[in-house]
C-alpha cells in the first residue's frame, strides 16, 4: 500500500488562488494528485484529482484542458454509475464547452447532469 501523500482540497492550498488570474499556487497539490492516484492506480482516484483540475483550468482560463481532464474522470464516473461524482464533473464540463462556444457540446453535459 502507498504511503498517503494527498491533501484534502479544502485543507491546503485551495486559498491560494484566484478567479482574476492570480497566482494559481492551490494548483500544485491538485497536479500532484494525479501521478500519487497512478502510483496506487484507483482509477477513480484518479478520475477525482482529474475532475479537480477541470476545475482549476475552468477557472484559470485553460478551457481545453478543462474539457480534456473533464472528459477522463466522467468516462470513469460514468462506467461505474457515480451519480454525484459524474455531476461534478459535469460541472465542468458545461460551462468549459459554453466558454468555448461549443453550444451543443454544453447542452448535451446539462442534460447528462439531468
């Protein structure tokens, strides 16, 4: 078993950044969690710390990786019928896809969130 490096997201870091585009030093502990999530290889681990940084990418602005990692955790939320999970995601998901202009794309996550 792995010894436990993570950090719940509401104990450290999520203070550090901002939504005008400040520094985004909360980001660390959310690109740290994917390689720990490998290293002991839960995929829905992964697809958590993967759901994390959809967020921050929302927030900061990089909507296409926000869609990338989006997109991997709710394929895992999905397979395995994590209702509340899948909703974060699409969570998302949605407003990445509005951003982007991608209409339908953000529709079609709204009504998966239904």
């Amino acid at each position: 078993m792995p010894t436990y490096r993570g950090a719940r997201p509401g104990t450290t870091g999520w203070g550090s950044f901002t939504l005008t585009g400040g520094a985004l030093d909360g980001a660390d502990h959310c690109q740290q969690a994917p390689s720990i999530a490998d290293a002991a290889s839960p995929d829905e681990i992964r697809a958590q710390a993967d759901t994390c940084l959809a967020q921050i990418h929302v927030f900061s602005g990089n909507l296409e990786e926000a869609i990338v990692f989006g997109g991997r955790a709710l394929g895992v939320f999905e397979e395995r019928k994590s209702r509340l999970a899948k909703a974060l995601a699409l969570a998302q998901l949605s407003p990445a896809a509005n951003a982007l202009g991608q209409w339908e794309s953000s529709f079609s996550y709204c009504r998966r969130a239904l």
